[in-house]
C-alpha cells in the first residue's frame, strides 16, 4: 500500500500545473497561492481516495469489508508517515487564507490516524457503545437498487467470515498485552453477537431485509437468485462467523479483559489517554485542568436547576433532600413517559415539527431533510436516548420507563435540527470543500454544536414546561458531569460506582441511561469529553462576536458562517471566527 500511495501522490502532484492564461492574469502573490494551495489538495485528495479504497461501503472494490489485518495497519501507518512528510515540506506561508483552513484540518485528521496506528487502538474495535459486528446492521439500511448493488451486497456478507478473523486476532494480541474494554463493563454484551449466532432462519436476519425490497425492474426470477443467494451468505458465512465471533468473546475475551477501568492504567496508558483526549477535544489540555472545568460547570448547571424546581413549587420530603426528591419523581411518575414506542416517536415527531416553525429565523437551512427512525433492536438496550446525522435521526423506543418526554426536546435539537442532522445535510451541500473537509467528523466540533443548539431552543421557544427546561439542563449536567467522570475514571483512578453515583446524584437520566452512559465513558476513553468542551467554545465565540460587534451582529449570519465550516478544529473555528468579526466590523 505505501508504494500504491506514494504513486497516487505522485500522478497527483503531477496535474496541478496551472493554465497559462489564468497565471497571467493574477498578481504574483496569487500564483503563488494558487499554486501552493493546488499541491495541498493534490496531496491530501490522492490520500483521501487510498484511505478509503477499502473502507466498508465506499471502498472501489464494494465487495468487502475492509482489511484490518496487523499488515494493513502498517502500511496504512506507513503510507501516513509519508504523507506527513509531504505535508511539512509544504510552505504554509504560500498557502491561500482558505488554504491554511485545509492545511491545519487535514494535516489533524492524518496525526489522529498516524497516532491511532502508533497507539494499536484497532485491538480493541468495540466499547460499550458501538461495536464492529453491529455496525453491519447498519449496511441493512441501504436500498439495492439494481442487480449489482445486490451481488456487491451479498459479496460483502460472504466476506464477513474473514474480515471477523481479522478482529479477532487483533482483539487477542490486544488481551496479550493487557489492552482491552474493562471487565466490568462487558456483561451482557454478547447478546448481540449471540441474536445473530443463534439465528435459525436466514431470512429472519435484518441483514437480509434489502433483499424483500428490491426494485421491480428486476424480473422475478433474478430475485429469486439473489435471495437465494443471501440466504445461503447469512447462513453460511455470516451466522458461523458470528458463532465463532461468541465463543472468542465468551471463552477468551471475557476471562482474560483487564479488571481494571483507568486508560492511563494500561500499558503506556498515560500516553494513550492523553493522545485520546486531543483527538477528541482538539485541544492540548491535562486531565486535571478537564476535570476542574467540570466541578465549576456542575456547579453553575446545579444552581440553574434548583431554580426550575422553585418554578414547579415541588418542595419534597425536606430541604435537604428536595433535589433528590425531585429526581425520583421526575424517574417515577407515569405523566412523563410513553407507553409505547410509537408514542415516543410521534410525541418527537412533534417537538421536531415545532421546531420548524420558526427555525428558518435562525439559520439558512439545508435542501436535505431527515427520517425519524427506531434504533435497531440488537444494539437498542446499549445505546443512549438517540443519534443523528444526515438525514437520518434515530430515536431509542427500547425500555420505554428509561425514556421520559421531559428529555425530548433537548434529545430532538442535538440530533435532529438545528442539531446532527441540519449539520451533516450543511455539511454535504459546501461543494466548494474537498470531500476529505465535507465527509470528516470532528467530535469537539459536531458534538459542540449539539450541545450549543440545546440551549439555543430556549430562543426558539422550543420548551413549554418547566419540566422540559429541567430536562435540558439535566442533559447539559449530564455533558458537564462527563467530565468530572471521566477524568475521574481515566485520571483519578474513580471506581465504577463512584461514576454512576455522580451521574445519578446530578441528573435526572433514568438508573438505565446511567448505566449505559457510564459504562460507554469507562470503554471509550476522551469521546464523551468533546461535548461540553465543544459548547463552551462555540458559545464563547458566539459572546466575543456580540460584544465586538454589537448591532452589527446577526445571529443567523453567525450560525451560518460556523456551520458552512464544516468540521473543523477548535483553534481553527476560533481563528475563522475571529477573522469573521473582524470583516464585519469592517
């Protein structure tokens, strides 16, 4: 792969000569930019286009999943390195204002994969959280809308044996060196490995859904082949593939996990923690300074929240007790929660529809829309309230008493709109950016956002019950709580029960979101860091831009100008912000 790499670079680099006449007709300073600018894109689009050449669902061979092998991850490690390289022999001074924008992603996005590789974090390719034999429940959503979509798709499922392999014996040379998802989150999360495992009937699977619904255009008799044939592919490949995946995870994985929870207690797990902690946050700062800006946040979001509960005139057993009192009411009473999912659902579909009556004030919105759909059953009991992105928002309908209405419209805005789903569909439609800018996903940045737009509804008008607002602030405590827990855990040293309790004692999430919310910071160390961090900055610039700009300032023209960004760094949002300011004072 490094000499495929270094040839694509080369052709690359070999096309970026600009027309005569275009050169003659700039300054100096402009050819040089222009120039500078077009060996960056050079650079990074032939990488791009390598990097995904075997990614599952983009990759040019769309007959495999990709390659995950201890060989692959070596040359692709190699294959970065070299673009490193190219990319510090770049004069960043030649480049153009949009191209240092690209410079600082890109080249962050290429060390948070040199680093990744450096780091083996491909041993330990599930957390509490997501998981790679889940993901392929994912490939099912996909709609085949010919006969070669179709073989491609079954060709994918026929690969599954092999790629599985791969991912288990990266996951035991994982365990060989005491790199691994702790112990004492890991119960019960065989039971997705297992729905497929134990799978008697081929075309009960989820995976062989696309193949009920292909196209009429497709004669009947050819139908019947290709079903026949992804039968055979689940019951032949897949559901052996994942009868072995089981007993790995039962007899070896389980047995030999680290009884251990702290990152930075694994080997050259300082290293690893806070190398996580900059992917994450984008930001170069100790676990100490994280976990103080979180006492002081849990600290002003407690006083806010004692204030709702004055307006609800609830007082409780005593003064002392009357937020815990609180707590368990808002856990415990029937008014606040579905009976069914299709209750949930609607009642979403509804917090959604209002907000549309007046998002367009706020911001110039996206040709896209999006679906609200059920989280799918196998990976439902692990996962938070809801998820969204580009057109899609996927709302949790599993343990109904676990997902009250007060949580809503907070849950709607982060991952629907103005939240993931606004800002995937913005992100998709910013032509004029490379796609390594458009397809790329920032935490700090994205998960920001969400969190700045939940706030953000109280603008809208978005919550109408004192309730709902506690509901928000229940869900920025829950982000602010994230991170005293996590460097708790990671740093500290804190138990899992010393975790769940801050995270109970705080927030009004129901013992179920608690426990899974928990048990994805301990497996996936740094992620949940990036929300709050996120906001923090995002609202800073939105202050700085007010108070500089005064009447001059448009909060629509600001929401559009940080979202047609993309995903970007915090320091680089800061710096594009910055420079925005500073036109309009202009």
């Amino acid at each position: 792969m490094k000499s495929t790499l270094a040839v694509a670079i080369v052709l690359a680099l070999g096309i970026t000569a600009v027309p005569a006449p275009a050169l003659a007709r700039a300054t100096p300073s402009a050819q040089v930019s222009k120039a500078a600018d077009q060996r960056l894109l050079a650079i990074a689009d032939a990488e791009y286009a390598w990097r995904h050449a075997d990614a599952p669902g983009q990759q040019r061979d769309r007959r495999r999943l990709g390659d995950v092998s201890e060989a692959a991850q070596q040359a692709r490690l190699a294959g970065w390195q070299q673009v490193l390289g190219q990319l510090d022999r770049l004069d960043q001074g030649q480049l153009s204002a949009e191209g240092k924008v690209n410079y600082a992603v890109y080249r962050a996005q290429i060390l948070d994969l040199v680093d990744a590789v450096n780091q083996r974090t491909y041993q330990m390719p599930f957390n509490a959280d997501s998981s790679f034999w889940s993901n392929l429940g994912f490939m099912a959503q996909r709609r085949l809308a010919d006969v070669q979509q179709a073989e491609d798709y079954i060709a994918v499922l026929e690969d599954v044996p092999r790629h599985f392999d791969q991912q288990i014996t990266n996951m035991r040379a994982g365990l060989a060196r005491g790199f691994s998802v702790p112990r004492a989150v890991l119960d019960g999360r065989e039971v997705s490995i297992a729905m497929v495992a134990e799978l008697k009937d081929p075309a009960a699977s989820p995976l062989y859904a696309p193949l009920t619904k292909l196209p009429a255009s497709i004669p009947a008799a050819e139908q019947a082949r290709l079903q026949a044939r992804a039968r055979a592919a689940i019951g032949g490949q897949v559901v052996p593939a994942f009868g072995k995946l089981l007993t790995f995870f039962n007899n070896e994985y389980v047995p030999q996990a680290r009884t251990t929870l702290a990152a930075e207690a694994m080997p050259d797990g300082e290293a690893f923690y806070r190398s996580q902690i900059r992917e994450y946050t984008t930001l170069d700062m100790s676990p100490a300074q994280i976990h103080q800006i979180g006492l002081a946040e849990v600290a002003r979001i407690r006083a806010e929240m004692d204030a709702v509960i004055d307006q609800t005139g609830f007082r409780g057993k005593s003064t002392q007790t009357r937020f815990a009192d609180f707590l368990q009411f808002l856990r415990t009473d029937e008014q606040f929660y579905a009976k069914t999912p299709q209750q949930l659902l609607s009642h979403a579909a509804w917090i959604a529809k209002r907000i549309d009556a007046n998002i367009g004030e706020y911001f110039t919105l996206p040709r896209a829309r999006f679906a609200l759909v059920p989280v799918p059953d196998d990976i439902a009991p692990f996962w938070t309230a809801g998820r969204g992105g580009n057109n899609t928002y996927w709302l949790n309908t599993y343990n109904l008493p676990a997902r009250p209405f007060y949580n809503l419209p907070a849950l709607t805005l982060h991952e629907a709109d103005p939240g993931h789903a606004m800002q995937g569909a913005l992100a998709a439609e910013q032509a004029e950016q490379p796609a390594w800018r458009r397809d790329s996903y920032i935490s700090a940045y994205g998960e920001g956002w969400g969190l700045y737009t939940e706030k953000l509804g109280v603008e809208m008008g978005v919550y109408q019950t004192p309730y709902e607002d506690f509901g928000r602030l229940t869900y920025e405590m829950w982000r602010a709580a994230r991170l005293v827990i996590d460097t708790g855990v990671h740093h500290y040293g804190w138990s899992r029960e010393q975790a769940l309790a801050f995270l109970r004692d705080n927030t009004a999430l129901s013992e179920h979101e608690v426990t899974t919310e928990v048990d994805r910071y301990i497996s996936w160390p740094a992620q949940a860091l990036s929300y709050k961090l996120g906001e923090i900055e995002i609202w800073k610039l939105r202050r700085q831009a007010e108070s500089e700009l005064g009447a001059k300032f448009d909060l629509k023209a600001f929401h559009d100008y940080v979202l047609q960004q993309g995903s970007v760094p915090l320091p680089v949002l800061r710096t594009q912000v910055e420079s925005w300011i500073a036109s309009r004072k202009g």
